[in-house]
C-alpha cells in the first residue's frame, strides 16, 4: 500500500494548474516541486485548465520550439520525460460550446466552476495518480474553484500550493523559472535595470485543505455532477442529523435526500424511530429459530399504518403468528442498510440501526429525539406538517 505521506512514490504524479495571460505559473510550479523540493516531487504529466486565449499563451510560450520554456526547464535540470502537450491543455468550453474567451459572466463562472469540478473530479478516481493542485495562474474565480475542488475529491495523497517568486521577478512577463546559468532580463520600469534570472528566489507554500470526499455519495464522486450540486451534497453530509418519515408515501428524508422503502423495511425502521421519539431504548435481535412475539407486534403495528384499513396484510400476519425470529430480522435490517447506503452514500452512517454493547447486542436508532419527525400531511418540500 502506498503512503500518502509520500506523494512522489505514486506512480502517476499530476501538476494541475488553472492559467491565463502568464503561463509562467506552470514553469515556475515544475521548478519549486522538482528541482527545489526535498524530496522532489517530479510530475509524470502536467494538466492544464485555462481560457482559449491561455492556451494559446502557454501553446506559445512554454510548448514551442523557440522560446519553448517548457522544454528549456527539462533540459536544463536534466528532469525525466513529462507527459505535457496541446492535449493536456484543457479549455473551459463557452455557452455557444466553443472555447471560452474569459471568466467574465456569472454564467461563465458555473461553466468554469462544472469544468474545473468534473476535471478534478476525474483526475482522482484513479488510485495510483497522486495530484498535485496549484492556484497560482489564472483568474482569482478559477484559482478558488480549483481549490474548493480538490477539497470536495481530495485524497490523503493530493496537495495544493501556491507558488512565490521574489521581486523584482514576480510576475516579470520574461521571467519564467531561475535559470542554471546566467540570463539577464530588464525591469520594467522606465530605468530598465539588468536583472539575472538565475538568481531569482522561487518557493512553494503548501496550503492545507479540508477533505471532504468522504462525504460524498458514489454516485458524485464516479459520474459526472455540476459543482453546486457536489457542493450541496457535502453541505448535507456534513450537516446536523434530521430524519423525516412519510409512512403514506414509503419514503423517508434522510439528509434532505428522499429514500423511498419497501413497506417491510419501512415498517422496520419505524420501530427504531419511534422508539427514540418516545425515549425509549435499544432493542436485543430475536434469535434465530426463537420466534419473538413481542417483537411481531412491534413490527405489524408500524406495518398497518404503511400498509392502510383496507390493505390485505393476511400472508405477512400468516408469516409472523408465531412471532418474528433473527433470519427475519436480519433480512430487514440488511436490506435496509442497503438501500440507505446506496442512496446517501458516507452520509448514511447517522441514520443506520446499529449495535450497542456485548452480549447480547441491542440495537437502536442512533439520533436525537428532536432529529426524528413524522410526516401527517404533504412531503417537508411542499410544506407538510410534522408530529
């Protein structure tokens, strides 16, 4: 197993940078992880995110044969072969769906923010890649989409930084990483001061950022999903608690998201529920091959209010006359789990039945009596009222 502690022992190693007007960001990033860094942190590949007018600013200055800045840096530091070409540029796609010329509308910046956000999110469902982001070049809305990205799909192994260039370098339109030897530059203001790249300060600060992947169902984190809708997923996973159910419409709201349920498994949840609401306590599991009637009534009780008067409940009385017994049980419990952690994925945890103590075990619904309401009237979004 890899350590994440150690992202240049990853096998795929990524720099991701937004850009726009000055490309030098990218050099000068590459130089600060290779060359400077102990220890190096040498990228297999260089990705790019940028506007049509960046790419053609990094197209010219950093991959063309003269000046080609790009490749100087790599002969010139003896680094290994990087993976870095016009298809490694990526540009944020216009409304018309061509390339975008700049960040500019509120529109553009939800285009901007879904690009970012779906690339990000690509670039770390491959377990082998260790990412590392940089905010230093383009836009100040890119540069923080591109943060708060890697914070929503983030892994122990990925980083983010920015770079920091000492004056009078920083931001020099000629300066694009301190040089092996002697290149001389001119300031540029009016007394045109020779300055000598090679002794340029160039450092990276790495910034911490809070993961919040974990958090995220798996449907966000494998399929494609706009940046505000990852970002209200992980405002929901990460929010208090509240658990809402609708026994006429066998659904339940758990984390704002419905889950609709079989009225078995409903009925079965309801049971915990309800226990909490009236403040009482964990529950032992019927043993297996030892019908339980006390539990039966519990579970039929909750089973009728879902199923309705008029519903033909013969077969399930007829299945549980005896009483209800553990293989009973655990299909229920197991089914539901399911269905609650397919749907809300991480976010599940606070609202699955779980074990407490040894033996024997009890069970119970883990949340506040205030977390938990039932619904009498229309669905929470229609305005419903709840008991």
């Amino acid at each position: 197993m890899r350590d994440p502690n150690c992202p240049e022992s990853y096998p795929r190693r990524i720099l991701l940078a937004v850009t726009g007007l000055s490309p030098q960001v990218v050099t000068e990033t590459l130089y600060a992880l290779a060359v400077k860094r102990v220890p190096p942190f040498v990228p297999t590949e260089i990705v790019l995110i940028t506007t049509r007018t960046g790419a053609e600013h990094a197209r010219l200055n950093l991959l063309s044969k003269d000046p080609g800045w790009f490749h100087r840096l790599r002969r010139e530091y003896a680094l290994p072969k990087i993976a870095f070409g016009e298809e490694s540029i990526y540009v944020i796609p216009s409304a018309e769906g061509g390339p975008a010329e700049d960040i500019r509308t509120p529109e553009d910046n939800e285009r901007a923010a879904d690009f970012i956000a779906n690339r990000v999110r690509e670039l770390t469902l491959d377990p082998d890649c260790a990412l590392h982001v940089s905010l230093a070049g383009g836009r100040k809305t890119m540069g923080y989409y591109l943060g708060y990205a890697l914070s929503l799909y983030g892994r122990p192994q990925d980083r983010l930084s920015h770079v920091l260039v000492s004056p009078p370098f920083e931001s020099h339109p000629q300066f694009f990483y301190p040089t092996v030897t002697q290149r001389i530059i001119y300031t540029l203001d009016k007394q045109q001061m020779p300055l000598d790249c090679s002794q340029a300060e160039v450092m990276l600060a790495e910034i911490p950022f809070v993961s919040l992947r974990h958090g995220l169902p798996k449907p966000l984190l494998e399929g494609q999903a706009s940046f505000s809708q990852t970002v209200a997923a992980a405002q929901k996973a990460y929010a208090p608690p509240k658990l809402v159910l609708d026994l006429a419409a066998k659904v339940i709201y758990a984390a704002g998201e419905p889950v609709p349920l079989p009225p078995a498994e409903l009925a079965f949840y309801s049971v915990f529920a309800r226990r909490v609401r009236v403040g009482e306590g964990p529950l032992p599991a019927p043993k297996k091959g030892v019908p339980d009637l006390a539990w039966a009534e519990r579970f039929l009780a909750e089973y009728r209010k879902i199923r309705g008067e008029w519903a033909d409940l013969e077969a399930t009385e007829r299945a549980l006359k005896a009483g209800m017994d553990g293989e009973y049980f655990w299909q229920r419990k197991s089914k539901l789990e399911r269905i609650l952690r397919r749907r809300l994925g991480p976010a599940a945890a606070p609202y699955l039945v779980t074990a407490t103590g040894s033996r024997p075990k009890r069970y119970a619904l883990r949340l506040a009596e205030e977390a938990i309401d039932y619904l009498t009237a229309s669905s929470p979004a229609e305005g419903g009222s709840t008991q």
